[in-house]
C-alpha cells in the first residue's frame, strides 16, 4: 500500500524525473504527446501510482532504450504500430509508463496499439471473454508489457466503440456509463480482465458519471484535485470487484472541448 505522502514524494522520484525528462526531450511540435496520472484503489487504499508518457511520432531504438530494460519485445510489435499528427480515439500514442505497485521501488513499461488487422491478432492474441470475433471490434488492439524484478507481465488490450459492443461489457461489469463512454478499453492479464470506461472531456455528464469511490479514495481525488488542479477524466475497474483506477489529466482550461483544443497538442500533466 502506499500512503498519500509517499504518492506525493513519488511524483518526484529521481527514476521519474529521468523519464519525464527523456520524454521532454522526444516531443515534436508536428506531432501531439501528452503525460498523465493513474492511481488504482482498494478497499479505501491506495496499491499503485501509474504515470504515462504517450508520444504519437515513430521512434527508434535509441529513443526507446531509456524508457526500458529490455527493448526485444517492444520492438516485436511496433512495425505494426501507425505514427500520427493527430490525436484520436483511433491513435492514442505509443505510451511508455513508470508504475509503483505498492512499493517506493519502480516497475517500466509500454503499451500502444495495432493496426486492425489479422497479424496483429496472430501477436497479440485473441480475446478470451469476448464473445464476438475481435476484428469485428473495428479497432486497434493493444498491447502491454511491465517488468519488475519478477520478470515481464504481458497484457492484452481490445477496445469497443460500437453500442452494441459497449452494451455487452456494460451487463458484463454492470456499469452503466460505459454506454455513454466515448471507448472502452478491455485487458486481460493472469486471467484477470479490467476495463477502462475511457471519455476525454469535461462536459457536465462526464463530471458528474456515477462516482464508485468510497469517502477514503474521494479524498484523495479531492487532493489531487486541489493540490494539482489534476481531474480524473475516466475510470477503471477490474473483475474481482474491489480494485479500481482513476486516471488524471491536466489540459490549460476545462471546456468540454479541451482534449481536442491546439493549446492542449502537449498534455504535460
């Protein structure tokens, strides 16, 4: 577990500090980026803070090597991954990520997505609780890795957008926003699956969704929020019921439209 005090020393760990400053230092104006902040939740506990670097232009392996131990498996799928000048729920970057599970002790990895395509499929593999074929998704998949001291974690992502996907994972995890969510994102892991209910705005429905966080974890929403000026745009919850994630962005004002604004081309959180 860790306390609010060690969420907030972490923020400004050397090993954080490091990547933010790699990151920095890849961003291209003729191409978006933007950084930003999960926390997961249980039973009123913080167990992980999670930070993302999303780039959206094509890297190579000295650019990756920083983020990383290993470069083998990113390398594995990334021919297969698009560059884009435009943010999108299409083209969410090429995420590389700098976890604490629990711990003052850093876990990295990436996450991007594939093309839609039967290869990528054949990579990443098919989805084990869907109960439709995946190209029929009409979206990219995903892929995750996380290393730590016991070795890589591999994570498979698929996203719904279409209402008749969305309903189904919305009776699947009983939650009913996700037919208003701009995209779901589904991952399996060790036979767990979580889902992602994704909306990148500010608009009052967003803000006022169904709030699954008990007093303990609101209150840690309401410091981030002002300590920070950090909102939690949308949230995550995993299968067992008990764990949950918020994720946290920081754009230059809080329209509806923000995500989407020339202003906020770099989302630096």
């Amino acid at each position: 577990m860790l306390s609010l005090t060690d969420v907030t020393s972490l923020l400004s760990h050397p090993d954080v500090k490091r990547v933010y400053s790699h990151y920095k230092s890849l961003q291209d104006n003729d191409y978006p980026s933007m950084n930003y902040i999960g926390l997961n939740f249980r039973a009123g506990a913080i167990v992980s803070l999670k930070l993302y670097f999303a780039l959206y232009k094509r890297l190579e392996i000295h650019d990756v090597a920083p983020f990383l131990p290993v470069t083998d498996d990113f390398f594995k799928y990334y021919s297969l991954w698009d560059s884009s000048k435009e943010r999108s729920l299409e083209h969410t970057g090429c995420t590389f990520e700098i976890k604490f599970k629990g711990t003052m002790t850093p876990t990295y990895g990436f996450h991007f997505r594939l093309r839609n395509c039967e290869e990528s499929y054949d990579l990443i593999g098919r989805s084990s609780s869907l109960p439709f074929d995946d190209l029929d998704l009409g979206t990219r998949p995903g892929i995750n890795y996380e290393y730590d001291e016991s070795g890589p974690l591999r994570k498979r992502y698929y996203y719904a957008e279409s209402a008749e996907h969305k309903e189904f994972l919305s009776k699947k995890f009983n939650i009913p926003f996700i037919l208003k969510s701009s995209l779901s994102e589904l991952s399996e892991f060790n036979n767990i699956t979580k889902l992602n209910v994704c909306r990148f705005d500010y608009s009052e429905e967003n803000m006022h969704r169904e709030n699954p966080f008990n007093s303990d974890e609101r209150k840690v929403i309401h410091f981030f929020r002002r300590k920070y000026g950090l909102i939690n745009v949308f949230d995550g919850f995993y299968d067992d019921k008990e764990t949950k994630a918020t994720y946290f962005f920081n754009t230059k004002d809080k329209t509806e439209n923000s995500f989407d604004q020339s202003k906020n081309f770099h989302i630096d959180t």
